[in-house]
C-alpha cells in the first residue's frame, strides 16, 4: 500500500468513543437536574467531593453529553423515570 491509501484508510477509520466511568455519568446527571449549566453552583455543592472546577465540571459534562449514555438519559428523563436524586443519595 502506498502513503496516500494508508491515509486514506486511517481517516475512515472509526473514533472511539471516549471513556466515563459510571461515577462520572452519575455525578453529571445528579449535577445537570439541579443546577442545569450553573457550573459555579455544581462546584459548590456538598456532593463535589473531588472539589472539581467550574471549568472542570463543564468539560466532564460535555463528555458526558457527547457519550451514547446522554441519550440513555434524556430517555429516561421524558419517561419521568430518572430517579437520579435517589441513586446519588444512596
């Protein structure tokens, strides 16, 4: 194979999607049903253990939202079977 078919090939290739753990997702929905996009009220919250930023939040929320799991989520949401407040809680 020649350089320009190797690109080629490495350009269709699939993106992997990017890895967040369950806490991750946990902890963005748990934040996202409270404070909506207030990222300086979600750095302020009890539940912010990690004493994540504002600007941090916001990047873990938008990997979240970018993940196939967001869409798991506003499933649930319209459903009005999210019972992220209680999950969290536990």
């Amino acid at each position: 194979m020649s350089f320009v078919e190797l690109k080629k090939v490495k350009s269709c290739s699939k993106q992997r999607e990017k890895f967040i753990s369950e806490d991750d997702r946990l902890f963005s929905m748990y934040m996202m049903e409270l404070y909506g996009d207030d990222h300086k009220a979600m750095s302020r919250d009890p539940k912010n253990v990690y004493q994540l930023t504002p600007t941090q939040i916001r990047r873990l929320i938008e990997r979240f939202r970018a993940s196939s799991y967001f869409e798991d989520y506003l499933v649930q949401k319209n459903n009005n079977s999210l019972r992220v407040l209680e999950l969290y809680d536990a």
